[in-house]
C-alpha cells in the first residue's frame, strides 16, 4: 500500500532563502526556515510505502554525532569564540557548562542554548540563518557521514519517512536538509520577537533526550494522523538517545559512547561503526 504526501506536511522556503516570513501554525520544533522536505518539488507527490498494518513507516536521525563526526553547536561556539562573537565571560559560562554535562551533572539546556545566541541578539533572523547557514556550508557539511547519507537515502528509496530529530540549532538543521535526503526536520527553535530580531529564548523546550520522543510523535501526529504511523527505525550515537532507540522497533547504535554502547549491547541493538 502506498499513501499520498500531503502538501500540507511542507514549508515553502521564500525568495531570498533566508527563512523569513515562517509558518508560525506548524506544531513546535517543526523545522519553518527551508522546505520541511529536502527539494519539496521533489518529494510533492511522492508516496509512503505503508506496513502490513497500513502505517507509515518513518526512520529517525539524531544529527549531531551520528549524521555528523561532532557536535555542531560545540563547533559553533569554537567558531563564534574564534570570530569575537562572545564575550570572555559568556565563553567561560559554556565552558563550565560543558565540563558539568560531561560529568553527567544535571543541566539546564535552555540556558546554554541562550548564552550561545546571546552572539545574535537582536540582529535580524534573516540575517542571522543567513551567517548559519553559511557556517554550516564552510564548517559542518564536509563532516556529514557517508553510512548516515546512504541509510537516509535507502530509506527514502524505500518509501519510508525520514526525520531528523537534534538538540541543534534549527538553521542548521535547515541547511542539512538542503543537502541530504531529511524530508522532515525538528530542532531547538529561538525566539524572534515582534521586530523579526532573534532573542537568547528558546522556543518551547530543547529537542534533547526524551523531549525527542515526545516531539517525534507530535509531528508523526500532525503529518499522518494519530496511530497511522510506526518508528520503525532510529539511529543515536549518544546515551541522551537511549529513550529515542527505546521506542523504535529496530535500533541502530552508530558510533556508540561507552554507556550506548553497553546499552546496545545489552538490549540487542545493532552497532554501526560510521
């Protein structure tokens, strides 16, 4: 059985490729700033494979770590660090912060997220996807993983649904879906406020560890209907992705830190060395 795309399910990115005048009625985290779809004409139209059940069927991507070697928003305060975008202090307030994340202390990821845009307050959003999108091009695309680009796009062959569900930042997101076969993307999303100037607010609640979850099934919702849809696959590399893989049919572990990797192990998940 196959099911139509509903061209509901897609953003239309404007003229200027910036992202402006976003669709503020999609569900929250939906990427707004490119098509939902990579190449929206090409995918218009295009069918779902469905399951003996008459589901679609979709395929999960965490990004950073395992579409990627790194992490984009690490690179990115390196980057903003190297360019003077942030002060000494804000830089060492991260810092800290990374260094308690690593220790697998608690941690507030909205306020991170927040010191980093503090590099972007108050400057428009156009201008602003504009810089990460080009920081994506010169610093984070030539880091996408071969075996991640050939999964998505087997999956896509297959008619599955592909979605990348990240922490990251939803610029960049939005420039990968631009370049690899992601037709559905949900990110951390900052605030712009009345003027179209981006704030350090994030927007609803980071897309990290179980928020994945309960995001992936509020756009699964959205696109195909309540009980209309499987996560019949989800690949992570990190342990904050254990409730992601939890919940798919079949796991893929890529590249695995040691408490996935045990994880993996123990619950029979297959591991990808990408």
């Amino acid at each position: 059985m196959i099911m139509p795309i509903a061209s509901s399910a897609y953003v239309r990115i404007p003229e200027d490729g910036c992202g402006c005048g976003s669709d503020a009625s999609l569900p929250e985290g939906i990427c707004r700033i490119t098509p939902a779809a990579l190449g929206a004409d090409r995918l218009l139209g295009r069918p779902f494979a469905l399951s003996d059940e008459g589901k679609v069927q979709v395929a999960a991507f965490d990004f950073d770590g395992t579409c990627i070697r790194g992490n984009s928003p690490v690179l990115l305060v390196r980057h903003l660090a190297r360019t003077r975008r942030l002060s000494p202090s804000v830089l060492a307030r991260i810092m800290g912060w990374g260094a308690a994340y690593k220790l697998r202390l608690p941690q507030n990821e909205a306020w991170v997220r927040g010191l980093v845009f503090r590099a972007f307050v108050g400057r428009p959003a156009c201008e602003v996807n504009r810089f990460l999108h080009d920081f994506y091009d010169r610093f984070i695309d030539g880091r996408f993983r071969p075996g991640a680009d050939e999964a998505m796009a087997a999956h896509e062959a297959a008619g599955h649904a592909v979605v990348c569900v990240s922490a990251t930042f939803e610029p960049i997101i939005a420039a990968a879906m631009q370049r690899h076969p992601i037709q559905y993307a949900i990110a951390t999303r900052m605030k712009v406020d009345f003027q179209g100037n981006y704030t350090n607010e994030v927007e609803g609640t980071p897309i990290e560890g179980p928020e994945k979850v309960v995001v992936l099934t509020r756009l699964c919702d959205e696109l195909f209907g309540p009980g209309k849809w499987e996560l019949a696959w989800a690949y992570g590399d990190h342990h904050s992705d254990r409730a992601l893989l939890s919940a798919a049919r079949e796991a893929f572990a890529v590249t695995p830190d040691r408490p996935l990797t045990r994880t993996a192990n123990a619950e029979g998940y297959e591991i990808l060395e990408w």
